[in-house]
C-alpha cells in the first residue's frame, strides 16, 4: 500500500499493490493491520454505497460534533471526481480543498479524516462509488455547504448544462453560512 499526502493535514491517498496475471487481477481493498499501522487506529462502523448516472454532483456533506465521521472512499465502477473540504478551524488549511479522480481502473482509495466536508461527481457514465465510515450516520448531526461556493472556487469537471444535483444539495448554505 502506497499512502500519499494530499497537503490537507491527515487527508490521505491510498493506492494498493495489484496483482495481475492473465486470469485477472487481485488487491486488498482494507487490511486493518496494515492502515493502523500506516494512518494509526481507526476502528470502521458502517459501509455505504452508491449508484449514481453522469453529471450527478453529491456534495458537500458532512457530520457534526459527536458523529464526525472520518471515510474511506473508493470507486467500483466507473469514475468520479472526489473532493474534500477542510472545515478544522484551527487546521493551517481551514477552507481549502483536495481533488483526485478515482476509478475503477486506478483503484486509488482517498481516506477523509474527521472534520472535513466531502462529496464527488460522476465523470463516467455510471459510476459505483463505497466508502466505509467510522462513526454512524446521524440525522440530526449532518450538515453540508452548497457545491458551487465561490470561495471554495471547486471545478467539479463537469458543464453547468450537464449537472444533476438534488434539490437538498442546491439548498445548502455557503461556506461562510455552513455551521460546522
């Protein structure tokens, strides 16, 4: 496993080793031992998964106080444009935002520690996208910032024309508004 810093304090890129031969290929996707011991301890509680069609935006999301959730996401199938967003106050990088594309081809994994905001946007034409979190889902604690700020000035790759985005997601309050 190759662990990558992303110049956000704790948010990670992780590629694992592939093995190929002409039956197909193999990788551990998660191997416990190994990421404590090259991220410390994370103890994961819950796996989501989602379908979603070109042009889909799901962002900014994010969960407060006691159900922060820290996320280990990936791509099953297709592609997609994967964006984290530091909301850590006192974080040297308080406001700024990472950006990788990952796929089913590169099996690159992104790991979101807690107090971020993420979300991503389908660059394919479908994309199957997982992510193991390591705090419940909690209704009352989710909180999220509307995916076109100005002042985070993200570029989610895909034409306004083009975009499919719900419409909880456009009502969002901007960054400045968002209570994190």
């Amino acid at each position: 496993m190759i662990v990558t810093e992303t110049g956000l304090k704790g948010c990670l890129v992780i590629e694992p080793e592939v093995f190929q031969d002409d039956r197909g290929w193999f990788f551990e996707a998660y191997n416990q031992k190994m990421f404590q011991e090259k991220l410390g301890k994370i103890s994961f509680v819950q796996d989501n998964q989602s379908f979603s069609r070109r042009g889909v935006i799901r962002a900014l999301h994010y969960q407060r106080d006691d159900y922060a959730q820290a996320k280990l996401v990936r791509v099953l199938q297709g592609a997609v444009l994967d964006v984290a967003v530091d909301l850590r106050k006192d974080s040297a990088t308080f406001g700024k935002h990472f950006a990788i594309e990952l796929t089913s081809n590169n099996k690159k994994q992104l790991f979101i520690p807690r107090g971020f905001a993420h979300g991503f946007s389908v660059l394919s034409k479908t994309a199957e996208f997982f992510y193991k979190c390591d705090n419940l889902y909690n209704k009352e604690s989710e909180g999220g910032i509307i995916f076109a700020d100005s002042s985070l000035n993200i570029d989610w790759k895909i034409p306004e024309s083009e975009q499919i985005i719900s419409d909880r997601d456009r009502s969002l309050p901007s960054f400045e508004k968002a209570k994190f």
